[in-house]
C-alpha cells in the first residue's frame, strides 16, 4: 500500500455505520452547468456527478432543484429565461431518474445526500426578520458597485418593511411544525429512492440579527437552533438512524452571510449550536467566514491559510465528538494529508479541485508520479443560467463532458509526431494532452523560458500564485509526459516537413496593442506588459487608462507595492466581463462602521490608493497626463507621474497560419485565434486539436 497519502485513501465509519472510501468528500454545492430544459436529472447531469465518484469523492451532495433546494436557490420554471433551472417532483420520472442518480453514486462507491432546505409559505419566514428591511443595502460605497447583472447585482430589490410588518411574517409554532413534516417526507422519498441522506445549510437560520422572534425560537443561539434540532430529531425518527445527516456552517459570521447585517453568530455560538444539535447530525461542515470565504480567489486567500483549520480545532477542544469536515479551498493534496493526520478533521471538503482535476484520486495512488491539475480558484465553474457560456472549468476541458466523451475522445489509431509551436500555457497543455495519447510531441518556444507572458506576470503579482502554480506545473507536466522541449526556437515550417513531422498545432498567442485615443502610442507611454517585463519606468502617481481585466489587474498590482492609480474606464465598472457568482466582483467583506454592517465588494476595493473613474471617455494622452470627458460632457486633465495604456491584445493568427500547410494536420489554440481569449476557451481548443489528432 502506498504511504505518501495514506491518511487520505483511510475508509471512515460514520457513526451511521456507513462506511466512507476514503476521506475527501464533495460539498454541500449547487450543481447547474449541466442542468437543460429538462424539468428532472438529465443523464447528462447523472454522468456529471458519476465523475467527483470516479474522481474521489467518497460522498457528495445533490441540490434539491426547486424552493427546498437551499443555498443557491433554484426556483420552479415560470418561463423566465433567467431563472435557476427547477425539478418538477410531482413527475414520477423525475424520481425514477432520482433512483438512477443514486444507483449511478453508490457504482463508484459514493454516499449521497440531498441538499435540502425549508420553504416556508409565502409572506412568512422562520426568523420573521428581513436583511434588506432591517439593514438595508449601503448604496454609496464604490467597493461595492458590481456589474450590471442579475446575480451579480449587489442591490437586493426587497420591499422595505416596517417592524410591526416583518413581525406579521413570523411562522406560528403549527407553522414550523407543517415545514419540518414537509422535509421529513421529503427525506423518506429520498431515502426510499436509495440516497443515503441529506445536507442541510445550518448558517442561515441561526443568525442573531435578522432573528425577531420572542418566543423560544429566539434569542440565545439554543433558541435560534431548536428549529434545526427539532428538525434533524424528526427527520432521524422518521427515516432512521442510518439516514446520514450533514450541516455546513461557518465558524464564525460575524455579519450573517456576506457581510449584510451587523450580527450573524460568533464562534462562541457556533460551538454551542454544534454540542446542541450533535446527536442528531453525523457530520459537521466547517466552512470559512462569508461566501467569500468558502469560495475564495487568489485576490483574498493564500495557499495554506484556511481559518477554518481553527474552528474546526476549537469545536474539538470543546468536546465535541461528532464527525468534522472542512472546507474553504482546499487542493493541495500534501497538505491535506498533514491536516488528516493531525487527527482534528476527519474529511476536507473540496468542489472546485474535483472539477479541475477528474482524476485526482487516481493521480494520488502513483505516489508523486502524477499530479493533479491545479484549480486557479477563478470561480468560472460558477455559472449565471443566462449566461452559459461563462461557465466551466478553465484548466479542465472536459469538465461537464463525461456523457460526451464515448464520442469525443476516439483511441489513437497510430502514435504521430506533433510539432506545438509556442510554450505559453495552452501550448504546454496542448503538448502534454497529445502526449497523454500516445504521440511523439516537441514544443517549440521561442523565447528562453516557457510560460509565455504568465511567466512574467504571474510571479509578480502575489494575488496571481494560483496562475503562477499552474504555470509551474505545467512546466512539470512536460516532463512527466515525455515532451522534448526546444526553446529559443522559432523552426521554419519546411524545418518541421524535413524532420517529418505528421500535425501542428500552433499556440503562438497574441501581442497586445494600444487603444485607438491620440497620443495612446507616444514614446513613455507604457502598455501592462511593459509593466510586468519591467520595461517601464514608473514614478509614484500612475493613471490607466482602460477597466477590462489585465488593466484592472495591472491596477490592482501597482497599487498593491505602494503605487497611487487612478484606472478610467467606458464602463460602469471595471471587469466587466467577469461578472460570475464568487467572481472579482464579491471577493471581499466591507463593513460600514456607522451602520456595523455592509456587504461583499470588489478585489480592487482593499486598496485606498486605487481609484477607478467610471463611465469617461478618454481623449488624449501624453506621458505625464489623461484628458477625459464625463458623461455630463465636463472635460478633466489629470497630471501625473506615469500613464499605461490597455487596448486589448491582437490574436497573431498570421505566425500560427504560415505552418498551415507544412504537414498533414493543422491546429490552432489559444488566443492566436480570434475567438480564444481566455485560458478556458485556448484548454478546450488544444484539447480538440489533440482528439483530432
């Protein structure tokens, strides 16, 4: 048996008597990327989850699609286009595709539970406090200005409410008992359709600050709790003690979920919740503070902090006894073996890691040999329903494919020789995907050093140690996989048809260019990657002009080493092409401290010296100045020390076009194609190049 993950592959009996693979499970999550029309569990969503079991998850949650879904609600289907997709449970083909599911998760040996949530009668609610009445939105803080999207859109559209009506909203005790028999026949359907149990999101009925009740549902945290122990007490007498019952909660919150009320509980509370509710719940999800925690981006974490790791010690110090996971960006596989062995936790939770890296379970059995793909912590596997198309893994190309793949992927008939030309990430991943199948690759770089311009910035800049990590492993991934390197090498295209090479596939990327504004191309004046080449001279006070992603993060990156930027975009915010749940936008917790409370806002709002001017129009540059015009037509000249420029970059189709017809097969990947701009469209390409092949 191999040693290096052991404490990992360990099986785990609940106190259930249910007997876990090993200890990495999966959440208590959303699934919706490969939800369609359908008003039931597709195949194609079965398949999806058929993966995080092959993958490794020894259990996982499956979100109950309509008002007892929890979390990240979906709703039932109205019509509305840009609605959550919604399960209609009155269709007994919906539970007999239910059954499938479960069939399907016990087949890789994966426990599965159902996130489930109450649904109170519309006009009531258990708590009979609202966030948005009580502590309505802060509307005057820039950090908080989002982009103009519906789930991205910070200003919660609530009717405001006076106190004497919130209270009217207060479920009666009958109430609160016809909602538990509700989830308690619920979980016997589940149960008798052969699922093992359900997950529940403790933290959003035990908040202290939205809680108005007098009666004993409010007050001290047993108060506030006894809803979710008379609930778990039911649902155990009802379906048996084996029905697996898991919560997830933060470990401390401060400000409710996301900052937006000026109490939520503390860790005190949290402990005295868990002890409360112990005999009743076989598994206690310990999460980070806020979503912003449990979903966290290089912009607000660091590789090997995890505040939760804390709680989590300090709920077993405290006698606890129950089963304890974690989680809160978790993928490190190194490190989770040291937190196993210490003997506090006994599961991490990880979602995101799963979706990167389907194999990660297999790749942990070769002992180091392999190593999982790196999760970037970008948050693009979170997907708005009427915007598909931001949605998916950006290293992990065949991410919600699995019902695809018997047709995608064919084997191999013979092993070719491949030229990859271009050593930047998709390049390399290009590479090593083709010699994964068997064929005889070289890449081809010409500069010194592989990485192309993520060699540059993403070492630089330390919110990019996810970015640089991948880099780094794909560096090592050429080696694990046999690719023969030449760098300072631009072959000429008869060079490849004389070494007899069979396909191509050219990765040469793009150069970026200046915006079309007078005076843009002046001598000083500086583009990003300037910046990050250590090409420009920069003095104190810098001005950007452009708000898309790279001028964004160069901002953010200057003023991160003491910079002062002022960034002046056409738009209502900057980045506004990354507007996503958990994307920029909701990276950080800012709390008014008049009000006490506040609301998640953007990565460029910690730092005081970024000022980012919305919706101008820039129309002349020199080196020391930015001339722009508001909207109201009011000119403004702004001097300073040093001004970069952001024109987006322009796709060199022309360098990967001239080893077009030099062999037989020709590919292009990556952003040398007008159509690929980002990493998760350039993976996807050069992982069709190489089915191709």
């Amino acid at each position: 048996m191999g040693e290096m993950y052991k404490k990992i592959f360990e099986p785990y009996q609940l106190k259930t008597g249910d007997v876990l693979k090993n200890r990495i499970i999966y959440p208590n999550a959303q699934q919706t990327y490969v939800v369609g029309p359908e008003e039931w569990p597709t195949p194609a969503m079965i398949d999806d989850m058929m993966e995080f079991g092959y993958s490794g998850a020894s259990l996982m949650c499956f979100g109950q699609f309509d008002e007892h879904g929890g979390g990240a609600v979906p709703n039932k289907h109205t019509g509305k286009k840009s609605e959550m997709p919604g399960f209609d449970y009155s269709l007994p083909g919906t539970w007999n595709y239910l059954s499938q599911t479960a069939f399907a998760a016990h087949c890789r040996h994966t426990k599965l539970l159902v996130k489930l949530a109450p649904a109170f009668p519309k006009g009531y609610s258990y708590w009979g406090g609202d966030a948005a009445s009580l502590f309505p939105p802060i509307e005057n803080d820039p950090r908080l200005r989002r982009a103009k999207s519906g789930m991205n859109d910070f200003m919660h559209k609530r009717p405001t409410m006076t106190m004497e009506e919130m209270k009217a909203r207060i479920a009666p005790k009958e109430m609160i008992k016809d909602v538990i028999q509700d989830l308690v026949d619920l979980c016997k359907r589940y149960k008798k359709a052969g699922w093992d149990g359900m997950s529940f999101r403790a933290d959003r009925f035990i908040d202290a600050a939205t809680n108005i009740r007098e009666d004993e549902y409010g007050g001290e945290i047993e108060n506030r709790g006894r809803f979710q122990l008379e609930l778990y007490t039911a649902i155990k007498e009802a379906c048996g003690k084996d029905f697996i019952i898991e919560i997830a909660l933060m470990g401390n919150s401060p400000y409710g979920h996301d900052g937006l009320i000026p109490h939520g509980y503390s860790e005190e509370e949290f402990i005295r919740f868990c002890m409360l509710v112990e005999d009743v719940v076989d598994i206690v999800e310990v999460r980070e503070q806020s979503g912003v925690g449990y979903q966290c981006c290089g912009y607000n974490s660091t590789l090997h902090d995890h505040p939760c790791l804390k709680w989590a010690e300090d709920l077993r110090n405290a006698g606890f006894k129950g089963t304890i996971a974690v989680n809160g960006g978790f993928a490190d596989p190194v490190e989770m073996e040291e937190i196993l062995e210490k003997g506090v936790v006994d599961f991490i939770s990880i979602g995101r890691a799963l979706r990167a890296e389907p194999r990660f379970i297999q790749k942990l059995r070769t002992e180091g040999k392999e190593q999982p793909t790196p999760c970037l912590r970008c948050n693009k596997c979170h997907c708005e329903p009427s915007k598909p198309i931001i949605a998916g893994c950006a290293v992990n190309p065949r991410n919600a494919l699995a019902n695809h793949l018997p047709v995608i992927e064919k084997p191999t008939d013979h092993p070719k020789k491949v030229a990859v030309i271009g050593g930047g990430p998709i390049g390399m991943r290009a590479a090593c995907m083709a010699a994964e199948k068997g064929h005889d690759v070289t890449l081809f770089e010409k500069d010194e050093a592989l990485g192309g311009k993520t060699r540059f910035y993403a070492p630089l800049y330390k919110a990019q140690w996810p970015m640089d990590r991948y880099r780094l492993w794909c560096i090592d991934e050429l080696d694990r996989r046999g690719v023969k390197v030449r760098l300072n090498c631009a072959p000429e295209p008869e060079e490849l048809t004389a070494e007899g090479f069979d396909a191509v596939i050219a990765c040469t990327g793009s150069k970026e260019k200046r915006p079309p504004i007078q005076g843009a191309d002046a001598a000083g004046v500086w583009l990003d990657q300037d910046v990050y080449e250590g090409k420009a001279e920069l003095g104190q006070n810098i001005v950007i002009v452009g708000g898309g992603t790279v001028a964004t993060e160069t901002a953010m990156y200057l003023a991160s080493i003491g910079k002062n930027v002022t960034i002046l975009t056409r738009a209502y915010t900057l980045m506004r092409n990354e507007a996503r749940p958990h994307g920029p936008f909701t990276q950080f917790e800012f709390i008014d401290p008049e009000k006490g409370y506040g609301g998640v806002g953007s990565a460029w709002g910690i730092y005081d010296n970024l000022k980012p001017v919305y919706e101008v129009t820039t129309t002349m540059i020199t080196p020391k100045s930015v001339s722009y015009v508001d909207s109201d037509g009011i000119e403004t000249v702004i001097e300073c020390d040093s001004v970069v420029v952001s024109g987006g970059y322009e796709p060199l189709t022309g360098e990967a076009l001239k080893y077009g017809t030099c062999t037989d097969e020709f590919y292009m990947a990556g952003d040398c194609d007008i159509r690929s701009s980002e990493l998760m469209s350039g993976n996807l390409q050069a992982y069709g190049a190489v089915v191709l092949l």
